[in-house]
C-alpha cells in the first residue's frame, strides 16, 4: 500500500548506481510527440555491450519456443554479444495471439546476476514460427568472483546487522537466497539475505532485502521488501488440505454491514470456510481475529484456520474484519486476469491465492495492506478506517504486485521499485473502474485507495490519485534508499500518472492489454521509467497499433516528462565530480583541495580514487590491483589513508590499513589482522590513527602511528568507548561513552601528540558525537537525554578552557544532527527543517522534506543552505573555507558534487 516509512539509512546508497546503472540513459524508442514511428531497430545497453532492445525482426526459428529463442541468440553473437551458455530459460509466456516470449536468466560462473534477464519474442506456430524481437538486460562486463571470501556467519552477521534499530534487531532473522552478483563494471559477489525483525514502533515487522559483499564483507545492497511477513512455506490452503470438500455458497455481511453472496467451501460437518473452489485457482481467506503480528512472522499459524462459520451463513466478525470484502474482491481480482488478459492466476499458472486480514499490533489495527510473495495481508479496522480489504483498488494493487514478481520481478527499490507500485496502482485502479462500471472521465476513476475510510470525502481519503499530474522534472523526490527504499511510492504517480492518461486515450481495454504486455513480456528486473516507457511503445507497435495511438501513447510519457536525459534537466546548483556513484562504501573525505572516495569511478572496481576539487579529470586510482575492496579512506591534502578488506595473498580474510601519497609511488601497509574490525582511519602528515575492535572480546581500542612507525595503543579509563576520531596537526580528538552507575555518560576528548596527554574532557549526560577538528578548536554534535531532545552544535577548547555554543539546541535549525564536517571558516551540517517534531513532513512529502546541507560561521551565526538542490544531500565533507563536496540524489542517482560557497537562501 502507499504509506513510505522511514527505515535505517543504507549507507547512503545510490539507487540506480546501487543496481548498476551507468550515467547515460538509452534512447527513447519515441521523440517529439509528432513522430509516427517512434520505435527504431535498436536500443543501445548500459554499462553492456549487449543492446536493450531489438526490433523488427522476422527470422525462421523452428523448434519450441525456448529452443528457437536461445539458437537465435546464439546465431547472432555479434549483434547480441551474449553467451547462450550463461543463460538459463526461467519461464515462457505464451499470449492469446499465439505469441510466445522466452525469458532467460543471466548467470556468471554459475551465480545468478540480480536484474540480468533477456527476453526473446516470437509469432506463429511449427515451421511459421519467427522472432519478433529481443531485448532486456544481459551484463557483458562481469568478471567478479564467484567463490565466497568471507565465511557465512560472518555474511549472516552483517546481514543482521543492517537493521540499525536494536528494537527491530532483536530476534531478527536473516534467510538466506544463496549468492547473486550485483551488475555493474566488473560485478560484485554478494549472498542475499532477507532480514526480518519486530519493529513495532513502526507498526509493523521489519522486512529488508540485504546483499552483502561475499568477497570483502560490508553491505553492497539493502532496501525494504514489500512484505511483513515471511514468504517461506505455509500451509496448504483448505482445499488441498481436505479433498472432500465440497463447492458450495453461502451469505456474509461485508465491511458495510450489507448481506452477500459468496463462494465456501462445505466441510463434511456441514460447517463451511470461505474457500473458493469455482475457480482453477482456489481462493482462500484467513482471518486473524486480532491476533498479534509476532504470532506471522514465520508465515501463517501451524494453528490458523480458513474463515468459518457453522452455516452457510456467516457471523458479523466476517465482515467486521474484512475477510468477506479480501474473499469477494480477490475473485473480482481473478477474474480481471484471467477474462481481460488471458492470465491465470498471479503465477500464470493457476496456484491458489490467498488473503490474511485482522492481523494487530499490540491489539491496534495495521494501517496498511502487503503482498508477501505469497499472499495478501490487509490491516485497518477501527474508528477511522475500514479494514484495507474493503477497497477493491488496494486488492488489485497488491495481487498486482503477485502478478509482477511472477513477470518482470521489478526490484522494489528507486525508479525501478517507483515503476512497480505505478503498475500495482494502473491495475488496480483498472480492476475497480472495470468492475464497478466507472467511466474513465469520472473524476473519482483516479483515486486510489478511497474507500477505507469510514468518514470524509474519497478525495481527503485516498493515498494516490493518477491524475495528479506530477512529472520528473517538477515532482521527482531525489532520496537515497533511506526513505521509502528510494522514493518506490513517494514517486509512483510519474509512472502511473502516464500510464493513465493513456487508458484515458485509448480504449481501456486495449490500454489494459498494452501495458500487461509491456509488463509481461518486455521488462526487466532493473528497468527504469525510461525503460518502461520504451517497454510500452515497444509492446503497442508488437500489438500493431496505429501511428496516431503510438503517438498518444508517446505524448502521455512525454506530458510526464518521461523521456531520456530527464535527468539532466532538474537544474542542479552544484558541480558535479563524480556521476552515478555505484557503491555504498562512497563516503567521500577532502582536504586541500583532493578529495578521495572508494569505489568513485562507476565501473564497480572496489579501488580507491582520487581527484581534484576544483579542475575537472578523470579520477586517479590510489589502490593496488589486488582483488580486495579498498574504501573508508581518509586525506590530508598530501597523502591518503584507508582500509583494504578481503582475502590477502593467503587466501584468509582480514582487513589491512594502507597509505600512499596521492602524488604516486608505492603503497605502504601500516597494520593488518585478521581478528579485529578496523575502522575510522585518519591521516594528518606522519600521523594516522585508528580504531580496532576486537571481534571476540568486543573492546574497541585507538591506535596511533607516528612518522610510520608501528601503531601503537593509546591508553583509555576501563569501559570507555571510543568513536569518531578526528586528527589534525598533531592534536587527536574523538568521542567515548562509558558507564557511570546507571548513567550512560559521554564526552568529546583531545590528546596532544606532542605531549601525549589528554588535555580536554568535555563531558556530557547526553550524547556526543561526530567530533571535528577545526579552526584551533575541537567541534562535535551534543544530543541531550530525552525523547524529543535537539542536537546543538559545541565548540571546545584544546586545552578545556571552555565551550560554546556554534548552534544552541533550541535554535529553530537544530535537529537530532548525525554528523558534522568543518573547515577552519565554516561548519556544515545535514538537517530537515520542514518535517514535525514527529519527524513527519510538514507540508507532505516533497524534496523540501528531504536532508538538505545547511553552513554557518566556526563562530556561530545564521544558518544557510549549501545548494538549492532539490534532492537529498548527505555524507558532507569540508574542504577549504566554504567549498564543500557530498553525495547528492537529486537526479535519481548519486553523484559526488561540490560547490565552492553557500548558495544562501533558495
């Protein structure tokens, strides 16, 4: 359903670069609306040698469908540049036309590539049959590994280990889907986890999917998964479970109060079940009567029977909780499949479909609606809403999403993720007009999701509406994964927005037909609204619609700004330095004028670059060439520090802390184990610190390297916990927390290397954090105890004469501040000044309500903003006076960016 929750940031992932989408987008397969024949032969690839999309074909393929698609293939390695044998076929499609499309699976060495499909289309029957077209996403450039570094505990641990919320952490679990390489440049092996936890402050558990790197370890991938619930084994459905059950019908008030007829199931006491047996795919409805949602985590109860009732006629709790309205409505659902599109079932292939409602937290309603994977759950039901089955829009919408992961499996994250909801909402808005005989131009024909309120007008309730008329350019949400796994619903209505006006054009049921089989037969699991938008102009002209509904169809992208270079156009303020940052581990550091990041070239090489601040150039790889992965880097101008996880020249795990001026010359390592997480590398001229974990024990220590001599351990009080190391011109700062009584207690800390003694303790009852070096003094972030406390922004002195105030707490921009950076002129720092104290958004969910970089003086003063870049900007980093670099998402992707001075107010 369309509520985007705030989840734990995943370390400032890019959405598209994450999947590994390059910078240029493809030709779109329409121009200017006035094109008549906007669908050329063929569409380049990204970040492949492989093209996206060929058409006009008409070659002889005799054989059965996947035996002529993959001989085709095979026959044309110079157009297609795929290898047959790294292909496995995952399923056929077969239209009502008699049109059959072969989709193939990419592997690499036996591992499956995430989003690697390539699909091959084709008409006629026997010794008539010819493929139309071919096309999808096959990764030429792959040479990753494919044999596991890092032993699994360790991949399952980090996998647990995403879920930053301790609430959400306990008792969590983390299933295992085996290896996957993510796409992009060289690729990297990873092993899919889904992790599950209990976050009820969120109302409802906690689902992720988390890729972690299997060669070095860390996160390569994480975002939210639709489903609440685990999608593993469940019980048979009612029907399978007793043979001798018979069809039968019975009476049931839906949520209204209102007598209906519906399909049961007449178990030989003579009690019935609302199980549907009129249908090839058995229609199952389960009712949880308010049980708690801990008691589903692991599927359905072993103990959870089909909604009954003693007679044909069932008690008013049926319509209360939904049950009759998920029953009644998943038939309605079926029927739109199967009648209007020649579908049988969500699988294509008739399996029983099933609906859970009344599942609560602590006993209050869950306020929304999931597919799982392999059913569907409804919330709601109280005072102010109905339960979510009510609405018929909301049960197609979610048995759509059952639909797609069994065509194209769009990964639920960004564009791609935005494309799946729009889809799910097309659908299911077309199964209630359809159903419910709405015409089109009725205004209430684009709400979405209007009718699980109990009070108030269908426009004030409903989540979407498709007539909204958003576009890229004005209304695209540029966020990291860190909200709403990318923007997957907050952007939706761009993509669904076109596909309605098009039903709008068209007549509905050729519209509907047109985008299932863009849908079924031409997407793939990384697709992007480009993409998308090709898909359909590519499916209209395999439909063989006229010139004038091509270009209609090719308006309705166009109106929604859908079309290639979109991107380019959204007026950003800043500088770009890096485009399509294609890792998670991109944090950048910069001093002097250098910046230094991992992983900053977007070809997915796990190497550590580094370039210039202010003259643009291709970047300079620092690392060596040794198959390990190279981030977490810091700089000083002059030279920089970082970390090299993976396998060393053994063959055994570890990390390893290295150097090299950013001039050239060799690589010095500095120190190397394999027990002991290392981390927070710094470097200032001979110096570089550091913080080691022991893996066992758990005790974190700092360690110090002067004029390249062995790292040394510096001493710290028993208990204390130190973080967030800053160095600086031989002074080290950082923050610790330790235990005082039943008082958790902090302070931000200065050491004089000269000295070798502590010469500042700033304690604090609350929290301190983030610890900056800057302008002869010692900066950090200060969150006072408390639910609703504020950050300020401190300023000590290095020898603890005193502190001041650089943002107080209740200053109008202060917020729960996670990180600060600092140059000898200036402090920056993250903030949203538009949300609630709830952290909701004040005027709704807008790029206004995204992390926005705010500046003011060392001293204090006015904040104002960096850049009025519309999207998110996170990970800041300070250079020299008031220039500033940091990942920006304003454009659907992640660049590095810069700007040399504020841009004040916007």
């Amino acid at each position: 359903m369309p509520h985007p929750s705030r989840t734990p940031k995943a370390l400032g992932l890019a959405v598209t670069a994450v999947l590994g989408l390059t910078l240029a987008a493809p030709p779109a397969l329409a121009g200017p609306a006035a094109d008549p024949d906007p669908v050329p032969a063929l569409v380049a690839g990204r970040d492949t040698a492989a093209p996206q999309l060929v058409t006009g074909l008409a070659e002889a393929a005799p054989g059965s469908p996947g035996e002529a698609a993959r001989a085709h293939l095979a026959a044309h390695p110079e157009r297609y540049r795929i290898d047959p044998g790294q292909l496995t076929e995952v399923g056929t499609g077969r239209t009502a036309e008699g049109r059959h499309t072969v989709r193939f699976q990419q592997y690499h060495g036996g591992v499956p590539v995430l989003g690697g499909q390539y699909l091959v289309r084709l008409t006629g029957e026997g010794a008539g049959q010819r493929v139309e077209s071919a096309g999808g996403k096959y990764f030429t450039g792959l040479t990753a590994p494919t044999t596991p570094a890092v032993p699994d505990p360790v991949l399952r641990g980090l996998a647990l280990g995403s879920l930053t919320d301790p609430r959400a952490r306990a008792g969590a679990t983390a299933e295992d889907h085996g290896l996957v390489v993510l796409p992009g440049g060289t690729g990297r092996l990873t092993r899919h986890f889904t992790v599950r936890g209990t976050d009820r402050a969120g109302g409802q558990p906690t689902t992720r999917e988390v890729y972690v790197d299997a060669t070095v370890g860390g996160i390569a991938l994480a975002h939210d998964a639709r489903a609440p619930y685990q999608a593993g084994a469940r019980p048979a459905t009612a029907a399978a479970a007793a043979p001798a059950l018979e069809p039968a019908t019975g009476t049931a008030p839906d949520a209204y109060g209102r007598t209906v007829k519906v399909n049961t199931a007449r178990l030989p006491d003579g009690s019935h079940q609302l199980v549907d047996l009129t249908r090839p795919a058995s229609i199952t409805t389960y009712d949880a009567a308010g049980r708690d949602l801990l008691d589903f985590i692991d599927g359905l109860p072993a103990d959870l029977r089909p909604a009954a009732s003693p007679t044909s006629d069932f008690p008013a709790a049926t319509g209360a909780d939904g049950a009759t309205d998920a029953h009644l409505n998943a038939g309605i659902v079926y029927d739109f499949y199967r009648d209007r599109l020649g579908r049988e079932g969500l699988d294509g292939k008739g399996s029983p479909i099933v609906s859970l409602v009344g599942v609560t937290n602590d006993g209050a309603p869950i306020m929304n609606a999931t597919w799982d994977g392999t059913m569907m759950s409804y919330g709601g039901g109280g005072p102010q809403y109905h339960s979510f089955a009510v609405a018929l829009d909301i049960a197609g919408h979610e048995m759509t999403h059952g639909v797609i992961d069994h065509t194209a499996g769009l990964v639920n994250a960004g564009q791609t993720g935005a494309m799946n909801e729009a889809l799910a909402d097309y659908f299911g808005n077309a199964v209630e007009v359809t159903a419910r005989g709405v015409s089109m131009t009725d205004p209430k024909a684009a709400l979405f999701g209007e009718a699980v309120c109990r009070t108030g007008t269908p426009e004030a309730c409903a989540g979407r509406r498709l007539d909204d008329r958003r576009t890229t350019v004005d209304d695209y949400l540029g966020t990291d994964l860190s909200l709403d796994s990318g923007g997957v619903h907050l952007n939706s209505t761009i993509f669904s927005g076109a596909l309605w006006d098009i039903r709008r054009t068209l007549d509905p049921l050729t519209a509907d037909r047109l985008v299932y089989r863009a849908l079924a037969d031409y997407l793939t699991p990384l697709d992007d609204f480009v993409d998308g938008r090709n898909a359909v102009l590519a499916a209209g002209r395999s439909m063989n619609l006229s010139p004038t509904q091509l270009r209609s169809v090719a308006a309705a992208f166009d109106a929604h700004g859908i079309r290639a270079g979109w991107e380019s156009r959204l007026g950003t303020d800043s500088r770009p330095l890096v485009r399509a940052i294609p890792t998670s581990m991109a944090a950048p550091a910069v001093a002097g004028g250098r910046w230094v990041m991992g992983n900053s070239t977007g070809t997915g090489d796990p190497a550590l670059y580094t370039g210039s601040t202010t003259a643009p150039g291709t970047p300079t790889r620092l690392s060596p060439e040794d198959g390990r992965r190279h981030s977490w880097a810091a700089t000083d101008g002059q030279s920089a520090a970082w970390l090299a996880v993976g396998p060393d020249a053994e063959g055994r795990f570890g990390m390893e802390v290295l150097t090299r001026s950013l001039a050239g010359g060799p690589v010095r390592s500095l120190f190397a184990s394999r027990t002991e997480q290392l981390a927070e590398v710094r470097i200032s001229g001979g110096d570089i610190a550091f913080l080691v974990e022991d893996w066992e024990s758990g005790r974190t220590t700092v360690r110090l390297s002067r004029d390249g001599a062995p790292p040394v351990e510096l001493p710290l009080p028993d208990g204390h916990r130190p973080s967030g190391l800053t160095l600086r011109d031989g002074v080290l700062g950082w923050s610790e927390q330790w235990t005082a009584g039943e008082r958790e207690m902090s302070a931000a800390t200065v050491r004089s290397l000269t000295t070798g003694r502590v010469t500042a303790r700033y304690e604090s009852a609350g929290t301190v954090s983030s610890t900056v070096l800057a302008g002869g003094r010692l900066l950090w972030v200060e969150t006072p105890a408390g639910p609703a406390a504020r950050s300020a922004i401190r300023s000590g002195a290095l020898d603890g004469s005193g502190v001041v105030d650089v943002l107080p707490a209740d200053s109008p921009y202060a917020q729960v501040t996670a990180a600060i950076t600092a140059s000898d002129q200036a402090v920056t720092f993250q903030a949203v000044i538009s949300r609630d104290e709830g952290g909701k958004p004040a005027g709704g969910w807008t790029n206004a309500a995204l992390p926005k970089l705010w500046q003011l003086p060392l001293t204090g003063g006015t904040p104002v903003r960096v850049s009025c870049n519309r999207g998110g900007q996170y990970e800041a980093a300070a250079d020299r006076g008031t220039r500033v670099l940091w990942l920006d998402a304003t454009t659907g992707r992640t660049d590095l960016v810069v700007r040399d001075r504020p841009a004040g107010r916007c």
